[in-house]
C-alpha cells in the first residue's frame, strides 16, 4: 500500500510553518538588506524586467505602446501575485519566472497578452531581477561602508601616536600606534568598497540560446535598451554560461566580509577581560550572567565573515556551465547569493555602530607595553648596541639577557646589566639624554652599512648606548604616525560612470 501523494496546496499553517523571518540569522534580520532581498523584492524585479522588456521593445517597434503600457500596469500591482503560489508552482519548471508569466499574461488585456515576456526565457528575466536586487543593495552597502571608513579615519587621526602593544602570532611584538590600527581596517573598508562600487552589474538578455534570434535585427539594441529601462549595465553578450558577474559579485561580497571581519577579529580580542583595550560603546547581555556585556557586534560581523566565503565558492563553481544553458548551475546560485547579500550588508549595519561606540582605552594600552618588562623593545636595544659589539655579540646579549628576565621575573634592563659584555660598562656609563625619533644618537650606525660579525666604533663606546632610554616603549613607534597619515590621504575611488537613463537614451532602432 502506498501513501497517499501530500497536500502540496498552500493553507495558512503550511505556509506559516514555511516562512523564513530571520529567527536564525540576527546578522540581517530587520535590517534594509533583508527587505531588499526578501520573496516580495525578487517578485518587484522580476516584474520590473518583463515590464522593462516590453518598454524597451516598443521604443523599438517591435511591440505596441498600447502593449508595453498595458504590461506595465500589470506588473506594478505586486499585490495581485501571490510570492507563495508562485514559489510553490514553479517546483514544476524549475524556476518560477515560468508560472509568473502566467500570472503576469492573465493580467493584461487579452489583446496585449503575447507582448508578455516575448522572445525572452526565464533565465533572462530571473538573472536580471537578480541584478536590479544586487544593485539596490550594493547602494545601501556602500553608504554603510563610506560611514565605516569615514568614522575609522576619525578615529585614525585621533590616535595617530596613541602607543599600544603591537601583536604577532598572538605575542607581543613591537609597540604600534592604535591609529595605525584603526587606518589598516579603514585601508580594508575602502578596498572592499572601492571593487564593490566598480563591478559590472548588467542585463540578461539572450532569448533561448543566447543567440537573440526571436528578437530579429533589433536584438542587440533591444538588449542595450533592455539595460538602460533598468538602470543596469549594459551586456556585452548574453551571459547564460558566462558568470563573471555573479562570480565577481560574490567574491566582492566576501571582500567586504573580510574586510569588516579584520576589524571585528580585533575588537573581539582587544575586547576580553584580560586585554580591556577597546570596548563596544553598547555590549549584548546575558541569559545567565548580569555582569556580561558581550561585543556582540562584533561577533555577529565575524559570523558573516566566517559563511561569505563558502557562499562565494558556490557562485565560483557555478561557473562550470556546460552548454548554452546549464541544468542545476544555474539554480545552485539563487540562495548563495540572496544569502551573501544579507549577510554582507547585515554585517556593514553592524559595523556601522560598533564603529560609532567603539571605545579605545588609551591607559590599558599604555600599561599593556610594560606587561614584557622591557621585551617589547628588544628590537630597539640590539639595533643600538650593534653599532658598538656588532650585530651577531649585540644579539646573543639581548637574547640572552631576555631569556633571564622571563626566567627570573625582572626587567630587561636589569638582565641587561648581568651581561658579562655591558656590566662594565654600564657601571660607568655617563647619563645620556634619550634619542629622538628624527634625530640619531651618536651611536647610531653611520651611513654605511657596520659588518655582521665585527663592530664600527671601539667596543668602549658600548657604555654611551642610553639603555635606560631606549627602554622606553612609547618611544619605538616607528613610522607609525606618518604611515597613519599616508593611510589617510586615500580617498575612496570615483564612482565609474553608469548607463545612461532611457530619457536620455540615443535612437537605437537598427
């Protein structure tokens, strides 16, 4: 005995039971991108694009103004088509640009019917919706991303010179400045805008094959004008199996992914109990814990960051589209590139206001310098003092002298004076003024390079290297400052000039 075959027609409850209303994914939910990306806005584009079709097909003769008029009109009563029928309809096809034609010729005038969608295919309908939805989109993006980095060259410039420990593969390496930080995840932001705002957005047209043939002689015009109704870019062929817009798309998307996760990486650790070097201006709370505020933010960002590429590398793999148009490739893109839209724009949002109240510690970061006892500018002390004992007797004196600190919990300086190399000479060693950051002491190496193995100036000048000085950490910042400036200077990149609109559109009849 068989099962029945299941109910398969809409009800309240099925399709409540059905709905998707962001539970799961608190980086997107309420934000402009997840209405923008919804059932309800990929249903306005489609019918965008079949009423743009027809416009661009009367301004070329090859339909009525009547016609393209009636179609219109249709289409703008979004109310009249049902998303859920829809959905449920075009498991039939594989598509549901197919039962929307239906719905869309049902709804004009019968004399005005065959105008619907004439000589195009679902595809070109379908991928040029999903353009129109990536375009408005990437418009609220990068407003979000132009405050981003707007707000972090703020922050930047504020604490150009602001000293913090500088880590590597998790240690402390060398002092940095939290402004140098803040223009590095500001120089990410404009990357990601700058490649998001230059891509290549355009219309699907290509009729069956990709060949225009049931538009006749007009077809390529049709398809330039086709791009202008909409405001998207114009194709140079029919891209059915040629998806370097998606594929470029998604890799943008994973760009600023990456971009706000950098940032988020390291509010995250800057942001623990023990570091307590910056702070979301708001922190998220606790089911168990009153005291937690959690950078929530943050973290959200980071999950973003985490999915886009795996999104990304779907849309990549689609690329291998066998024939003229491929069966499955196709398809395999809908949801990976909803999805890395609201997660890409969800994650701007986010960065927008953990930006805005993020808050810099200044005296954790000066205090953290010293946690090392000296190590932090180890670097410092063997570049001076190899002038004087040569490089190879100056590192084996730091190093040495570092490991006893750490073994027996005292300051650089005091292991230093152990040495059997420095003890004499620190004993007599003068008091020396602390060496600018501009101008070299005068046991700084001359202008040609000392040797690796024999040291450039008589061993007794050892005792003029200031070691009390050098071990001052705020003072080895480098050209922290002045790449912070240079970082700065970039502006983001000048918008690339888009598709003229269809009042200024030239004659294109053929």
């Amino acid at each position: 005995m068989t099962s029945p075959e299941p109910n398969r027609e809409p009800t309240p409850e099925s399709a409540m039971d059905a709905a998707d209303l962001g539970l799961l994914n608190p980086v997107g939910v309420g934000s402009p991108a997840a209405a923008l990306t919804g059932d309800p806005a990929f249903l306005r584009a489609m019918l965008e694009a079949e009423a743009a079709l027809t416009r661009a097909q009367a301004a070329l003769g090859v339909v009525s103004a009547d016609a393209a008029d009636a179609v219109a009109q249709a289409a703008a009563r979004r109310q009249d088509f049902d998303v859920r029928s829809l959905a449920l309809r075009a498991q039939a096809g594989g598509n549901p640009v197919i039962p929307l034609v239906a719905d869309l010729r049902a709804a004009v005038p019968a004399q005005h019917a065959d105008a619907v969608h004439r000589g195009a295919t679902s595809q070109d309908i379908l991928d040029t919706a999903t353009m129109l939805v990536a375009a408005r989109v990437r418009s609220v993006l990068r407003a979000d991303l132009d405050r981003i980095a707007d707000r972090l060259a703020v922050l930047a410039a504020e604490h150009r010179a602001t000293p913090m420990p500088g880590r590597t593969l998790t240690q402390h390496a060398v002092p940095t400045s939290f402004g140098l930080k803040a223009a590095g995840w500001r120089s990410l932001v404009l990357d990601a805008r700058d490649r998001l705002a230059a891509l290549c957005l355009p219309a699907q047209l290509g009729g069956a094959a990709g060949t225009l043939a049931a538009f006749g002689p007009a077809g390529p015009a049709l398809a330039d004008r086709f791009a202008d109704e909409l405001g998207l870019d114009r194709p140079s062929l029919p891209w059915h199996v040629l998806r370097t817009p998606v594929a470029e798309l998604g890799a943008s998307l994973a760009l600023v992914g990456g971009a706000l996760g950098k940032l988020a990486a390291d509010v995250l650790v800057l942001s623990r109990t023990e570091i307590g070097e910056l702070a979301e201006g708001s922190g998220g709370g606790s089911s168990a814990m009153p005291h937690k505020a959690n950078p929530v933010r943050a973290a959200l960002i980071a999950s973003a960051a985490r999915q886009l590429p795996a999104l990304a590398s779907v849309l990549f793999s689609a690329m291998t589209a066998e024939d003229e148009r491929p069966a499955g490739a196709w398809h395999a893109e809908w949801q990976p590139l909803r999805e890395a839209l609201r997660l890409a724009a969800g994650a701007a949002a986010h960065a927008v206001a953990l930006v805005d109240g993020l808050h810099a510690d200044t005296a954790r970061m000066r205090a953290h310098l010293d946690l090392t006892r000296g190590l932090i500018v180890s670097e410092r002390l063997l570049d001076a003092l190899a002038p004087a004992l040569g490089r190879g007797t100056a590192r084996a004196v730091v190093t040495a002298a570092s490991r006893e600190a750490v073994a027996d919990g005292v300051e650089l300086g005091t292991a230093l004076a152990r040495q059997p190399e420095l003890a004499a000479r620190s004993e007599a060693a003068p008091p020396q003024a602390a060496p600018s950051e501009s101008a070299p002491s005068e046991s700084a190496p001359s202008e040609s390079a000392p040797s690796e193995s024999a040291p450039t100036a008589d061993a007794a000048d050892a005792h003029a290297v200031p070691i009390p000085a050098l071990l001052d950490p705020t003072g080895y910042l480098g050209a922290a400052p002045e790449l912070t400036d240079r970082a700065l200077r970039r502006q983001p990149a000048p918008d690339e000039p888009r598709p003229v609109r269809p009042d200024q559109h030239q004659d294109l009849s053929p």
